[in-house]
C-alpha cells in the first residue's frame, strides 16, 4: 500500500473561508486520500512542519505564515 501524502493546513484565525478550506481537505481524509493536521500559525511546531509532505496556507496575510516557509 503506497504512503498517503501528509498535508499541513495553516491558517491565521477561524473564519468561515478557513473552515470551509479544512472542512473540503477533511473529506479528502475521510476517503482514504491523504492525512490532514490543520494547525493556527501560531502553533505550528517544528514536528508539524516535519510531519508535513505539503503546506497549505489559507488566506495567509501575515509575516508569521511567511516565516513558516
């Protein structure tokens, strides 16, 4: 069985286009598509940004997201 891809959903605050965003990702998960961790920026760790295949940045506006990168 080939490894599902890890995918790291970033997001400032919860607002409705973020949780919608995570919502659509966390169906993916549900089918057997991918893994998800939705995250505030604020809170990222080092082992979330390991964890992670790819970053997801939800209406990123501020410098903590570019950080991130």
């Amino acid at each position: 069985m080939e490894a599902l891809t890890n995918v790291l959903v970033v997001y400032e605050t919860r607002e409705p286009a973020n949780i919608e965003t995570v919502r659509v990702i966390r169906k993916l998960e549900s089918n057997g598509m991918l893994n998800c961790r939705s995250i505030e920026a604020t809170k990222v760790s080092c082992f979330d940004l390991r964890w992670a295949d790819t970053m997801v940045f939800v209406r990123s506006t501020s410098s903590i997201e570019v950080d991130l990168i």
